[in-house]
C-alpha cells in the first residue's frame, strides 16, 4: 500500500517538476524571442546594432604617435600651471620641459589608459564592450557609507542618467490631486524627464529624439543645410529612440541599446563633441559619437568640463560665452543652438565661485556607483536616483557660513528663514526666456530656421527670476510649494505670483513683441495676446477657477505647510502649446509635441502637431492599455479629473478639440548654480523699491513696513518702561540688578 | 509587572516624577516671575534674536557663539515674563551693539542674591560650590569667562522639564556637558573606557552623578554638588552606585524609586524591584523569566516530592 503511494508521490513530483520547468523554458523563450519584436511593433520604433565610423583599429605606429601626443599634452598642461608666466618666454619654455620629463609629473599626468591600452593590446575602441572588458564590476558606495561591488552595466543602465525615468518613489513631487508621486502604497508610474509636461523643449523624448532638420541660411529658396536637433543628444542611451523599454515593468533593454551606451562623454577628457551630430543609416536616425581612441585613451572619472558637455545647456545655455560644448556643433549636420536659456545660471569658474575654486560636480553630487543624487528638493518632476542623498550648501558651509562681514551674526541669522541662493544669485543670464511662444514662430535667417518665439527673455530679479518660499516640493508642473512660517494663508503663490505678471516693464516688453508677432500672424489679438500671456488664468472658465481654488485649498495647502520653508530664487518660465483640450483640468491640459523638422523647416506649427501626433507612441498613448497603465494616474496628478480621455486628437488629418494655450500658470525652476561669492546687499531687500515681494510672501502689513525700512530695523522701538530701565542701571560687568 | 500597556503607564510615571520634581524644586519660585505676559519690548530684540540661526563664529577660536534666542522657550523658561532689556540694560537699542554692551557678564548669583522673595534656591551655596569645581578653578585657557550660563541657558532655563521621561532628562543634561566635552564619546577616543557598558551608562546616568562629590552639603534641597570634579578625582568606584547605599537613588533616581512605590506598592517594588543596583537586570522580560523559572523549579521539586510520596504509599500498599 505504502509502496504504491510513495510510487504515485514520486511519480507526480517528477511531473510537476518537469512541468515547470517547460513553463519557464517557454517564458524564457518568449522572453528571448517574442518579447522584443512585440515590443518593437508597439512602440512603433526598433532598434539596431550600432556601428561609428570613428571607431578605428589602430596600427602600433598609429597608437604610439597617439599616445605621445596624448601624454605630452596632460604633461605639458601639467607643467605650465606651475611655472609662472613672469619670466622670458625661453626660461619658462625650458622649465616647463625640465618639469614634463620628471618622473613624478609623468606619474601624476600622464593618461593611464595609456599604459594599460598598451599592455592589453587594445588598438580600437568598441564601446562599451572594451570598457567592461576590465571593468565588468565596480565599487560604489551606499548611503550606508560602505563600499560594495555592483555590476558596472547594470548599474548604469538603471541609473537615471540612462532611463531618464523611474516608477520607484522618491518623488519630492505632490500631484494637484493631493498625492505624492509614487508614494508607498500607490499605483506607481514611470515619470521623469521622458514623459513630463514641460514647455520648454516643446516636445517629448519619444518624438524627438533624433531629427535632421533641412535649413536655408541662404534664404527660402537657398540651398539646404542639415542640422541635428532632439533630446537624444544629451542622453547616454544612444539608440534610435529613447530607451522606453525601461518603463515597462519587465524586461531589460536589449543589447544592441547597450551597445550603444556613450561611456566617453561623460569620462573622456578628450572627447570630440564635434562627433555629436545626428545621422542618418539604413536604419533610421541616430546620435553619432566620439568613440575615436584619443577619447578612449583620455578616460577617467568625470569632470566638470565631462558634465558641463550636457549641462552648461541647462544652467548658462546654448548661447552662454563659456558653454565649450556649443563652441564644438559637429563636423557635419551641427547641432541646433537653442537661444533662450532654460536657467541662465551658468557652472563656470568665470560665473560660478564653486567652479573657480575648482570644486567638481560630485564633490556636491556624491555618487553612488553611476547613480547621482539630485539632491532633496526639486520642485519638478525629475527622477532622482538617489534621493535620501542630500546635496546642499549646508553640508559644507555649516549653518553660519559668514565669517568675513561685520555682520555675519546678522547674516547668518538670514539662514533661518532665507537658501543661500536668494542673496549669492543676483542675476541670470540676459537670455534666460520667461516667456517662449512656441504657436507662432520667428524666422531665424542667419541659421535658416524657424524658431519658438521667445516673448520674454530676462535675468534680472522680479522679472526672470522671484522669490518664493520653498519647502523641497514642488507640484506636478513644476511649482514649489511652501508658506510662510507664520502659518496664515495669505501667501497664494498659484493664485497670485505665478499666475499674475504685474511689472509694467514686463508688460511692455510683452505688448511690443505681440506687435512685432502680429506683423506676421495678423489674426493675433494684441490685447487678448498680452492678458493671456501676463494673467495666464484667464483662460480657465469661472467653473475651472472655483475648481481651481478648492483644489489649491484642499490637496496643496496641506503640502505647502509641510517642514521648513525658506524664501528661494525661482526662475519663472510660461509657454504657449498646442494643447489636448479633451484632457484639462484647472492647472493646464496635456500638451501635444512639435515634429522638429516640420516645425522649423515650415514654421507651420500646426502642421508640426499634425505630424508629431501620428507617432506611434502617441497613438498607443490615447490607447485603452496605456490609459490604464499609466495615464489615468498622470491626469490624476496633473489635476484632471475624470481620467484619461482617449480621444485621439488627429481626425482624418485635422486636429480636433485642440487649442493653443498658455500654461495656467508659470514654472518655476530652481537656481542653485551660478553662485557669487558676494551676496546682495541689505538695501536690496531692505527698501521700500527692494526687490522682495514682502507683502506677496505673506507677511502682515506691519511687518512688511518694518521690513522695508533698514533704519526700523537696524533701531529698537523700546518701550519708555525699556528706557527707565536702562537709565537707572549702571553698567557695571558681572553684578547684574534688577531694579525695582 | 502588570500586563498594561507601556504608554498609559509611562505617562503616569512621568506625572508622578514631574509633580515630585515640581513638589520639590518648582514650588520655591517666587512670585516676581509669576503672571504678566511677556513684556512686549522684548519683541523688539527677538526681531534679530529670534532668527534661529543667528551665531558666528568667534574669529579666534573658532568656536560658535550662538546669539538665537528661541521665543517659544524663552516665554516657557523660569525667566520668560522678564523684560529683555531688565538684565541687559547696556544700551542694546541700536544695531549694531556697542562694544562696550557687549563686554557684560552676568550671572545667576548676582541678580538672585538680594532677591530672596523671588526664589529662596541655595544660589548662594552653589556660588561656593562652583567656586571649588575644575571649572573654575582649572588653568585651561578655555575656561576663561567660564560662568553659570556656560552650562544653564538663561533664556531657556527650566527647573525641570515637564512630562520627559528619566532617559531624556539624562540625555539633555548630559548634552550640557558633551557641548564642551564633545571628545568623551568620540568612538575612537579612549575616555571611560575603563567603564564597563559604557555606552549603557552614559544612556541612564547623567554625568554629573559621577563627577560631582558623594555628599551634596547641608541643604536638603539640593542633590548634586556645583562642584564640578575633575576626572581623576571623579567617582571610579562602582559600588558607590551597585549597592545596598544606592548613591543614584538619592539623586535623579530617587523620583524614579518613589514613583515605583507609589505605584507598584512595597511588595510590588520589592519583588520587580528593577533597581541596577544590586545586579538586576533592568530588564522586565529577564525579571519575568527569573520569577517564572523559579516558579517552575519551586513546582518542580513539589511533583518530585508528591511523586516520592505517592510511590513511597504505593510500595507500602503492596507490603503484605
């Protein structure tokens, strides 16, 4: 009996065992092989093996010229710094060779790839197949301050500086609705950089990242000339589209977009950005890079001048003097220079104290194997990789960092209630753009495109920049939330600050270039372009404004009053779009992106709509599955009630229920770069024509004049009570009396 | 230990220690102190001293001169219906402060001396105690202008700190000391390390217990000495505490051994006595399972004895 059950228990362990091991063999396969092409067809786009024409094998000959030349140059820079330049040019020239030839100076100069190329018999550059031939795993170390070992790829590729997006919480970001985006417990969904709404690139990773634009600086009818534009020339992931698969909530990305990782760009000293254009191959249109050996033989860990290659385009700009990257457009198809700048707060050490010092970026920004912090506060929605990491002027500077002033106890006590910004950024960058009008374009002759207008381009403070307190959240669109300590409700930043532009110079400026636009676009209302563009709210329905209000009260309030705010710097920023009209709420409705090409070459930006709506990911967006993976917790946070709507908005080819808009109030970006050494004077805030909005902020009427009158405040209004006192007592140190 | 929940029952322990604490001490505050609200000048001097983080550093040592005054515990502290300007009477009225204003010293004894009818707490007593303690007399340049407010806040000073458990009131107090002494609990130093449990200790005794002398002086009132002892003529000796002469339980513990009475009554005390002193735990899980481990070996040799005599009966019973 027993024989013949332990028989029949044997038999169907072995059959479930075998069972399960088809199903996972099946799962793998499908994985494997059905996965990617099912994939592939449902974002509509594919991907490919990458090949660069300037990755070349060398010829010993060739290597050797090559690192001679490299190791001369690091030595030589080397060498000049430390001789000085007040001597005959001959005496220096011969010191600095004594110098470059010192073993000690080659030691701490020369390239190390150098040698170790040399030795491993490395004559090309592949990518990152050669880096991860030594460097297939890496030490990086936790919050927990311990060293660990991760696997090099797969650290990066789940890094944000590849995905550009998470689905995991660290959000210091509160929907409309109330919520924090992917907090514990919620249905969480991947944001970031590859999906927010954000006005100033006009479009969205998906449709542009990688676009030739055919331009005429001749004129219309002159001969073409190709520029690169699109997103996909600042992001690590060089693949003919962004590296989407990461958003979904299996899979990995596939090898050949690992491939085609850009290790250089960020650790190579010597890396050409000249290389970085876009091209055209059977395949499609792709980012180029460097991956010549004089940039694989100049790695190391990244630098600021490595870091600034993407991000001087965010703080100074394109158009900033000392951007190196925009001095280098490409050999061929140069890239497009965006003239307004995002921030105008460049990272420079002709801009920034920091950066004259010397100081680098993950000095601040510690990183975590190829993961960086953020930092705790950002008022918009991008992905951190490390958010508990804290990156702050306090961890270096301590809470009195004013040693040198007379009144540095006085200064220090500003710390309280003030970021260190507010005084130590006094201006941005002229061409920082406040207001972009991407409806009707400009023509641009001298590069021969056409151009988003900016309406509004200012540095100075009250103009492109206010003041706004600030408590390391921000709302879905990009506006920080904070109170005044004093906790009354009278500062209303989303009803009065960022929704109201009141400086008749501003609104000079804005009626002028609404005159020059309409020279152009005759159907342009000059005074509804004005009120629109400087009181952005008056594009809501009454209903969408009570709306408005009660969702302000009810779900930002509470988040407003959260920790300690402090009064920051926020960079202003509005735009007009062609907006999804089936999908709005009272804080805006979900922008549609611009095709590049169509919009420059044509300047018809409704065409450039028409276009970038017929993208496959964009028709998968007003789908049924997106909708509920997605995108009903997005309108959420964006404050629409009612889910996503799946309208499509192209109808045999027109867009329908779509309008152009302003956003229904202003962005308002943090400034943390650019930092002077001296900060502003008090009588900059300390007048009655300061700069700080002290009324604005929330403060009652009595302190607001006491505020802005240095000599109240630098004088006690003591009592008579008060001046008794000090009459009778006689100053005698150490016996204290009271007097009766 | 009873089954109750900890919550209710710390709270009520906290209550008894507070109005023991309060019997004891708070009740001698004299009435000068009493009603009024804060006076309305000192508004003018909290506008800058009220600014949380108004300090410096001082440009020869370095050290953080702290010049914040927090308004919310000024107005709860022994001294928060004082007017500003009634100790410091020196011509602050004006930013920035002359020199001269800021060259004054003041200090407890000398506005509470005379003032007898506000306070009748031995100021006097601990002036001479003071007087003999390393912070005084020691030759450390650092301890230049050492004075009461070296260590007690006047702008925050309460007698005791109402509803904290003994704990935090030890880690306050010992906070005092570790503002200057910060060095004794770098973990890599070799401070107390003769000390068994070191960090046990310094978690549960303040560290005056030790560096004070045994006998206070005369006044009941008074239960640790001023005299603030240097470290090596500092208590070392352990059974000055674990032992039947509890020396921690005439101080801060002698609330805590009051408030056991009271609640677990004298039979209750002495069996669950959680005192450290003799070698006891502390630990009512280990109280728990010693009682019960005795229980169970005192029931055990009662069945052995029951099982002895059961069988003694049964073999008489077969005995012809």
């Amino acid at each position: 009996m027993t024989k013949v059950l332990s028989k029949l228990r044997k038999h169907a362990t072995r059959r479930v065992l075998r069972f399960t091991a088809m199903v996972l063999i099946v799962l793998v396969l499908a994985y494997q092989f059905l996965y990617p092409p099912l994939f592939d067809a449902y974002v509509g786009k594919s991907n490919a093996l990458l090949t660069y024409a300037n990755s070349q094998t060398l010829s010993e000959r060739e290597f050797e010229a090559l690192a001679r030349d490299l190791s001369r140059q690091a030595r030589y820079t080397k060498a000049a710094a430390s001789v000085g330049a007040d001597q005959a040019p001959l005496a220096r020239q011969v010191k600095i060779e004594m110098l470059m030839n010192t073993p000690s100076l080659i030691r701490d100069s020369e390239p190390r790839h150098i040698d170790y190329f040399r030795e491993a018999g490395i004559r090309r550059y592949e990518g990152p197949q050669t880096c991860l031939g030594c460097h297939p795993r890496m030490k990086a170390r936790g919050d927990d301050g311990h060293l660990r070992t991760v696997d090099t790829l797969d650290n990066l590729v789940n890094s944000i500086h590849f995905k550009f997006q998470t689905d995991t919480g660290g959000f210091s970001t509160y929907g409309y609705d109330g919520r924090r985006v992917n907090a514990p417990g919620s249905h969480r969904i991947p944001v970031g950089k590859i999906d927010r709404a954000c006005g100033i690139p006009g479009s969205f990773s998906w449709t542009g990242w990688a676009a030739l634009v055919a331009s005429r600086p001749a004129g219309a009818t002159g001969p073409v000339t190709l520029r690169s534009e699109g997103c996909g020339q600042c992001h690590i992931g060089g693949n003919y589209q962004p590296p989407t698969e990461k958003m979904m909530p299996v899979g990995d990305v596939p090898y050949e977009v690992k491939d085609g990782i850009d290790c250089l760009i960020c650790h190579s000293t010597d890396y050409d950005m000249n290389q970085r254009y876009v091209i055209r191959d059977a395949h499609g249109l792709r980012w180029n890079q460097d991956r010549s050996m004089r940039a694989a033989l100049s790695v190391g860990p990244a630098r600021n001048d490595h870091c600034l290659r993407c991000h001087q385009h965010n703080m100074g700009g394109d158009a900033y003097p000392h951007n190196q990257a925009a001095q280098a457009l490409g050999t061929e198809n140069k890239r497009i220079l965006h003239q307004g700048a995002k921030r105008g707060n460049p990272f420079s050490p002709e801009d920034d104290v920091h950066a004259a010092a010397a100081i680098q970026c993950t000095d601040c920004h510690v990183p975590d194997g190829h993961r960086l912090p953020r930092g705790r506060q950002g008022v918009d929605l991008v992905a951190n990789d490390l958010p508990n990491r804290e990156v702050s002027c306090q961890t270096c500077h301590t809470q009195t960092p004013h040693n040198n002033s007379p009144d540095r106890a006085l200064l220090n006590g500003h710390v309280a209630r003030l970021a260190c910004e507010t005084c130590h950024i006094k201006v941005l960058q002229d061409k920082n753009v406040v207001l972009r009008d991407w409806v009707h374009p400009t023509w641009n002759p001298e590069e021969g495109i056409f151009e988003p207008t900016d309406i509004y381009r200012s540095g100075a403070p009250g103009k492109g920049f206010t003041f706004l307190w600030f408590n390391g959240n921000g709302s879905f669109l990009a506006n920080a939330l904070g109170n005044n300590p004093n906790g009354t409700t009278d500062y209303d930043p989303l009803m009065q600050q960022m929704v109201h532009i009141r400086d008749p110079e501003v609104i000079a400026a804005v009626r002028a270039a609404a005159i020059e636009l309409k020279a152009r676009y005759p159907e342009i209302d000059i005074e509804a372009y004005v009120r629109a563009a400087t009181d952005p709210l008056s594009q809501l329905s009454p209903a969408l404004l009570e709306r408005r209000r009660a969702m302000i009260d009810q779900n930002l309030r509470p988040v407003m009053a959260l920790g300690k705010s402090r009064i920051y710097p926020f960079k202003l920023f509005n735009a007009m779009m062609y907006e999804d009209m089936g999908n709005q709420g009272p804080f805006g409705a979900m922008i549609l992106p611009f095709d590049y090409p169509v919009y420059y070459e044509t300047g018809d930006s409704r065409a450039a709509v028409v276009q970038a709506v017929r993208d496959p990911i964009v028709k998968r967006m007003y789908q049924r599955p997106f909708k509920l993976y997605m995108m009903d917790d997005f309108m959420s946070y964006f404050g629409v009630s009612g889910g996503w709507k799946t309208n499509y908005p192209l109808v045999n080819g027109k867009l329908v229920n779509v309008e152009p808009h302003w956003m229904r109030q202003m962005g308002t970006l943090t400034i943390n770069h650019g930092i002077q050494g001296k900060g502003r004077e008090c009588r900059e805030c300390h007048a009655l024509d300061g700069i700080m909005d002290f009324a604005g902020l929330g403060y009652p009427p009595e302190r607001v004049a006491e505020l802005r009158d240095p000599d109240q405040l630098k004088s006690a209004a003591l009592s008579k009570t008060g001046d008794a006192a000090r009459a009778k007592t006689p100053s005698v140190p150490g016996s204290e009396q009271s007097p009766k | 230990m009873s089954a109750k929940s900890p919550g209710p029952r710390r709270r009520r322990r906290l209550a008894a220690v507070t109005s023991l604490i309060m019997a004891v001490l708070l009740c001698t505050l004299g009435a000068a102190a009493a009603s009024a609200d804060p006076p309305a000048d000192n508004r003018a001097c909290l506008r800058c001293h009220g600014m949380a983080t108004l300090a410096y550093r001082d440009g020869i040592t370095g050290n953080l001169i702290d010049l914040s005054i927090d308004p919310g515990r000024l107005a709860g502290s022994v001294h928060g219906k004082v007017a500003c300007v009634k100790c410091h009477a020196q011509g602050y009225r004006d930013y920035p402060h002359p020199q001269d204003a800021r060259r004054e010293q003041l200090d407890c004894v000398g506005c509470h001396r005379e003032a007898h009818e506000r306070i009748s707490y031995p100021f006097e007593a601990i002036a001479g105690q003071f007087a003999k303690s390393i912070h005084a007399t020691g030759d450390d340049p650092k301890l230049r202008g050492f004075g009461c407010h070296s260590c007690h806040d006047p702008h925050a000073f309460r007698v005791s700190t109402v509803g904290k458990p003994l704990g935090e009131i030890v880690m306050d107090d010992n906070a005092v000391c570790l503002s200057c002494h910060a060095q004794v609990t770098d973990p890599l130093s070799d401070r107390h390390r003769w000390l068994p449990k070191r960090e046990a200790h310094w978690a549960a005794v303040r560290c005056i217990e030790c560096h004070t002398p045994i006998a206070v002086g005369g006044d009941g009132a008074q239960r640790v000495s001023h005299q603030i002892l240097a470290g090596k003529e500092s208590n070392s000796t352990c059974v000055n505490c674990h032992s039947g002469s509890q020396r921690l339980l005439s101080r801060l513990y002698a609330y805590r051994s009051q408030e056991d009475l009271a609640r677990d009554g004298l039979f209750g005390k002495a069996v669950f006595n959680e005192a450290y002193v003799v070698g006891l735990s502390r630990s009512p899980l280990i109280d728990r399972l010693s009682l019960a481990f005795i229980g169970v070996t005192a029931l055990g040799l009662m069945a052995h004895g029951l099982g002895r005599y059961l069988a003694y009966r049964r073999s008489r019973g077969k005995q012809p």
